[in-house]
C-alpha cells in the first residue's frame, strides 16, 4: 500500500490581505488521476484506505513568508479516522495511519501563516 502524500501551497500574502485561506491554497496529493477530485483547490478531495500512511506537507509560494501546520481537527481526529502527528521537521510535514471503516470524512486543517493562525476544511474518503 503506498504512501500518500498532500501538498499544501500557501500565498501567505493574499491570505493574510483577504482574511481568506480557502481561496489562497492549492492541495495536490499523490494519486493524481486515481481517484482523487477537486485538485488545486481547497476541499481536495483524496481517496484511502484502512492502514495506508498519509502525510501532509506545508509550503509558502513566496520564500518570504512562513507557513507550518498547527493541528487537524474534524471528523478525521474526533471520530479516530486518523490522528496527525509533527514528525519534527518544523511543523510542516505531519503524518498519520488511516484508521477507519469505509467512509467520507472531512477534517479542518489549521495553519500559522504569516502569523496568523487560519484553517480550512478538506475531505478523507475511505473506501
């Protein structure tokens, strides 16, 4: 079972100006054309299974700005889908083990951008 893997991409600038995250990220994750939907905006949509490793990664479009990963919250942690863990590497890469029966499961994903503490609301789909 392969590792998936998400990429969050954050203009901090027009976040932080637009007091709007949801409009100033882009998701990708690693299954490209398998199954995954909404690619490029913030309700990605990534497809899993019970077992499988899911880690996500934090990044600013600009090299100025500072973007890190401040918790998961939602179905996905209150409901033990999956419980996100730092794995140390500056709060931007987080990682957890899939833990559910098959299901659509939303998470909120909280960030500091800028310094500014924001969150939007991706989904976990468990087949």
């Amino acid at each position: 079972m392969a590792i998936i893997d998400i990429l969050v991409v954050v203009d901090c600038l027009g976040a932080v100006a637009a007091n709007d995250l949801c409009n100033n990220v882009y998701l990708a994750d690693s299954l490209k054309f398998l199954g995954s939907w909404n690619e490029g905006q913030c309700d990605l949509h990534t497809l899993t299974q019970t077992g499988q490793l899911v880690k996500w990664r934090v990044v600013p479009v600009s090299p100025d700005s500072t973007v890190s990963i401040t918790g998961f919250s939602g179905q996905l942690v209150e409901q033990h889908i999956c419980r996100p863990v730092n794995t140390g590497l500056e709060n931007e890469v987080w990682e957890g083990r899939i833990q559910a029966d098959p299901g659509r499961y939303t998470y909120q994903l909280s960030l500091s951008v800028d310094g500014k503490n924001m969150s939007f609301i991706p989904y976990i789909e468990v087949q």
